[in-house]
C-alpha cells in the first residue's frame, strides 16, 4: 500500500474566529485553536483548517466472524473484514480496546495506510469476505475516510457495518445513512449519571443517534456491557429495554455483554447470576435477546419470535441454521427475522 501523504482537511467545522475552528461532527463541538486537537484526538487545526490525522491510517485489520462486532442478524455465519484507527470521543474507565482508543497521537498508530480504492479492492479480494466493518475503536472519528469508502463498497456490492457509541450529530450521521447498511450501537447505560462519571460523555445524543437510524430503516442491533453495581439495576435496565421497544421496536436486537475488569476499572465480572436475570427482564419486552462473553447455552440461540421455533444455534462464533429458509424466514411460519442469508450479491464484484 502507498501512503497516504496529504492532509484530508476535515468535514462538518467552520471558523469562529481567525485560525480557531469549531467542529461538528460530535456533540462535544469542540472549539479548536491552532496546532491543536480535540477531545477525540484524531482532528487537528492546522492554521485554521481542520485535519483529518487519521485519515487512510488502519490501526488494525482483521477478517472476523460478522457475529463478533457483534451482529446476529445481518447475514449471519459470513466473515467481514474488520478495520479500525486510533482515538475516540468517549474516555471510558472500563474500554476493551484502551491501547486503541484512548491514544493521544492516534497518526503514530496507523501502521497500515490505505486510500479507499485500496481498502475496497482488498476486501473484493479477500475470500469468503462480504464487506467492511468499521470497528475496534470509534469509528465516527475517521468520519471521511468511512464515508468515502462506503460509498465504494455500496457501488460495488459490499455491506459496510459500523460499529459505534453513537456519539455523533443528526447531520453527519444523516449523511453516513445513505451509505451504511447496519449498526450496532453501545448503549452503556440508561443513566445520564452514569454516561458523564464513566464515559466522560451524555446519553441523550446516543439515543437521539438511535432513534435516527432507527427511523432509517438500516439495520440495527444495540450491546449493552453489564457492569456490577454500575447499570446492573433491574429497575433501570427494564426502563432501558422498555425505551428500546417503545422507540426502536420490539424486533431490535439486544446483546447483553458481560463485563470483564480492564483499563482502570477492576470491578469484579458480571455474575452470570445477573446476566440470566438481567436477560429474563429484556426477554419481556424484546423478541431477540442474546448473551455474550459467556458460555449462555441457548442464550445465544435465534428463535422465530412467532412459533418459537430455532433457526441458528450458535457456539461460540460458529453457526449452525436450523429452522430458517435462505432469505432469513422461519421455515415454519414464515416469519422475516434474519436480514437476508443469500448473499449471492457479495460473489459478483469487480474492481472498481
């Protein structure tokens, strides 16, 4: 790959004043003086224009198990390559992928260079591959890079997924909509409290991103890492899950993760206790609820919310389809649940 030299001036900014920009592509709006970043570390002033620094610069590569991000109902069983840069708008104490996402000169980080023409023309090549996921770290961040190379991907026939916070404003997410085919979104916690001590951030801008791509129609799954003694409250958690039926629908995907000490907070695991509970109160009010970085039997299994009837059996990352036709339906009642499983489309691509 040829690196990507020149800066890529960013999008969504202007100037409040000479050389000092504000940009808009979070709710943070940070204000932005010259030679500086902002609170994401990723966007630079640099004499009064504002740089992407990670433009084209991958921290990481790998080709994972679409289940892995995690989505559990957008084309099931396939291998998505998985990409991902440095830096993040979210500063939270229990972050999975720290070394990542909390870099302060995320730039040092992209050992992998890559123009959008050079990322989609690897994934075209990339057998059994049927896209590209954005992920690992936050990916709004490297909003230009992403949108470029999802609007590649949609030409030639690749599903492109980003896996988010959420943190992002109505009108740069109303763009990425018309390019992104699914999301998963971290809801951390359904406690504003919990979102500024933790996180260093707000809840409502996450469900005001929810409720857009809901609305858009573009597939959506939404995680929840369960935390003791921090967003484990039963009574909180049901008016969480009662929002998401409420607001996105009741066919929304739930994965429940359990959370594991890391990064600076030590906490104990979550109790697969708590989990079970926590999954019985979700079950409530949504048809798909799954469970995850545990061992949680059929838990994680996909049922007909309809008959009942199982149509995946799921170990681990590996799938087994049981009782579902290849456009997603249960062979039973005929029910739509899966995004479409024949993914003939994604064999037919050519170089762009």
């Amino acid at each position: 790959m040829e690196a990507v030299q020149e800066k890529h001036e960013a999008s969504f900014y202007s100037t409040v004043r000479q050389d000092v920009v504000q940009c808009f592509l979070c709710p943070r709006n940070c204000t932005i003086k010259p030679g500086k970043r902002g609170n994401c570390h990723a966007r630079s002033n640099h004499a009064g224009k504002l740089i992407s620094d990670v433009y084209g610069r991958i921290a990481a590569i790998n080709l994972d198990p679409i289940e892995k991000k995690p989505l559990y109902h957008f084309y099931p069983g396939t291998k998505i390559l998985s990409v991902g840069t440095a830096g993040c708008n979210f500063h939270c104490v229990f972050c999975q992928n720290y070394s990542l996402s909390q870099c302060k000169h995320p730039e040092e980080r992209g050992s992998h260079h890559f123009s959008p023409e050079e990322l989609v023309n690897l994934a075209m090549n990339t057998n059994g591959n049927v896209g590209i996921a954005f992920t690992y770290n936050e990916p709004s961040i490297n909003y230009e890079f992403m949108l470029d190379t999802s609007i590649m991907c949609r030409r030639v026939g690749l599903a492109t997924i980003m896996v988010s916070n959420g943190y992002i404003n109505e009108e740069p997410l109303k763009h990425l909509l018309k390019h992104m085919d699914a999301f998963n979104i971290d809801l951390k916690a359904f406690n504003p409290a919990f979102y500024r001590k933790y996180c260093k951030g707000r809840l409502a801008p996450v469900l005001d991103s929810l409720l857009q791509i809901a609305d858009s129609g573009n597939h959506l799954e939404v995680t929840n890492l369960v935390i003791p003694g921090l967003n484990d409250d039963p009574l909180e958690f049901e008016s969480m899950c009662h929002w998401i039926a409420d607001k996105l629908g009741k066919s929304t995907v739930l994965h429940l993760s359990r959370y594991f000490p890391g990064y600076k907070l030590k906490l104990i695991p979550t109790p697969s206790d708590t989990m079970f509970k926590l999954w019985d109160i979700a079950k409530n009010h949504l048809g798909h609820v799954y469970l995850g970085n545990m061992s949680a039997g059929d838990h994680g299994d996909t049922f007909c919310p309809h008959c009942g009837q199982k149509l995946i059996a799921r170990n681990a990352y590996s799938i087994r389809k049981k009782g579902i036709d290849e456009t997603g339906r249960c062979v039973q009642c005929k029910t739509h649940v899966i995004k479409e499983m024949n993914h003939e489309s994604f064999h037919s691509k050519s170089h762009i």
